[in-house]
C-alpha cells in the first residue's frame, strides 16, 4: 500500500505554509520599518522638559519651597526695589494677619545649603491668602515642593509675587486673571512639601527679568517689604 502523501496534497500545504508567513510579514513590516515604529512610538523617546517642569526636578529634594529664582545676585538695587515697594502700602498676604506676626527667615539655610528666599506666615488652614495689590495671575502651578501655588505679577511686570502651600485655589482663578488689592486667591494649606500639621504660607517676592519669565527673577526679602 503506497503511504506516500498524494502530490496535490504536498502542493496545497506548502502554497497554505507560503500565504500564512506573507500575511505575517505584511503584518509586521519590515525588520528596519518596525525599527522605525518602535523609535517613534511615544514610550520609547524622553518627553521635552519645559521650564515648568524644571523646578520641580526631584533630584534636588528641599524642605521647604522656595520661589524659583536665579539666586542671589549681589544686586545693590535690591534694598531699593524693598523700599519702593514697601512704600506701594501692600497688604498682608494672609487674612487677619497682624504684620507685628511676621518673622525674618530670608536668610535662613535650607537643603542644599541655600537660602530660603521668602518668609512663612502661620495661619488655620483655609484662611483666606490675598492678592497683596492689584495685579495679574502670571500662572497657577502645581509642584512637588510648593504644592498649589499663585506666581502673581505687579500691575507694572516689574515684580511677582509667590504664594505656595495653598490648601486650594479660589473658585474660578485662572491664568491671566487681573485681580484686586485684598481680592482672595487661595486659601492656607499643607500642600507640597509644608509639614502636614503647620498650616503656612511660604510667601516670596522677586524682580522679574528682561524675559518677563514667571520662574524666573532676583528675591527680595519680603519682611522688608511687608513691614
């Protein structure tokens, strides 16, 4: 008895084997196509940093959020820019915060032995945080050291004006918002890196550069601007 598989049988397997790989490949592409997809899928490339993400760089873990600024300059108009400011009659930052509460810590040191560049004001948490002066919401950030956080520029985009650990934003704040002198803009929280149970507002001022960048500027002391 012939046990040899019939030819026509042979012939269909094979053209069956033939179409089945084709249709893989088709599938699949080419060796240097799927390369190309896998190089441009968007696992596989390192997301842009923006300046944004920048400051949040958890390589750097601090204690307390400071403004992002470009440092300590050296600058001698600073002294000047506190008292021009100073002489503007700010309010307080906080709500029924007494300004005889306020304690210097510009100067004091920080992780990383810098400089804490701002002044915390301790409140109840949800007291109401104030627009010092009028002025522009520059932007609404939100970052691992400072938590909910208002960059505030001055009505002539001189100065801005940080205010960090805020429990939350006031309803309908938004980027580009102008506001008023003792308008509320957020509420005193725990956010961020702030020790959970010392609600405070980490407050800080700065001079803004050429660029106008709401990150970006020289501190200034705002004990000196504030008392």
């Amino acid at each position: 008895m012939n046990t040899r598989p019939d030819f026509k049988y042979l012939v269909a397997s094979a053209m069956f084997g033939f179409i089945l790989g084709a249709f893989v490949v088709a599938s699949l592409g080419t060796p240097s196509a799927f390369r190309q997809r896998a190089a441009a899928s968007p696992a596989s490339r390192a997301a842009p940093r923006d300046a944004a993400n920048a400051l949040d760089d958890p390589g750097s873990p601090v204690l307390e959020a400071a403004a992002p600024t470009a440092g300590r300059s050296g600058d001698p108009t600073i002294a000047t820019d506190a008292g021009s400011l100073q002489g503007r009659g700010l309010t307080m930052p906080v709500k029924d915060v007494p300004r005889t509460a306020l304690v210097q810590s510009f100067h004091d040191v920080r992780s990383g032995n810098r400089e804490h560049e701002a002044i915390d004001i301790l409140a109840p948490r949800n007291t109401p945080v104030v627009a010092i002066e009028e002025g522009t919401i520059a932007k609404l950030f939100v970052s691992k050291a400072g938590g909910n956080t208002i960059y505030q520029f001055d009505p002539t985009e001189q100065y801005a004006y940080y205010y960090a650990h805020l429990e939350r934003y006031a309803d309908g704040l938004k980027d580009g918002d102008k506001v008023q002198k003792g308008q509320v803009i957020g509420f005193v929280g725990t956010s961020g890196n702030a020790p959970k149970d010392t609600p405070h507002l980490h407050f800080a001022v700065f001079r803004l550069t050429a660029a106008k960048h709401w990150w970006e500027g020289t501190p200034i002391d705002p004990y000196d601007v504030l008392r």
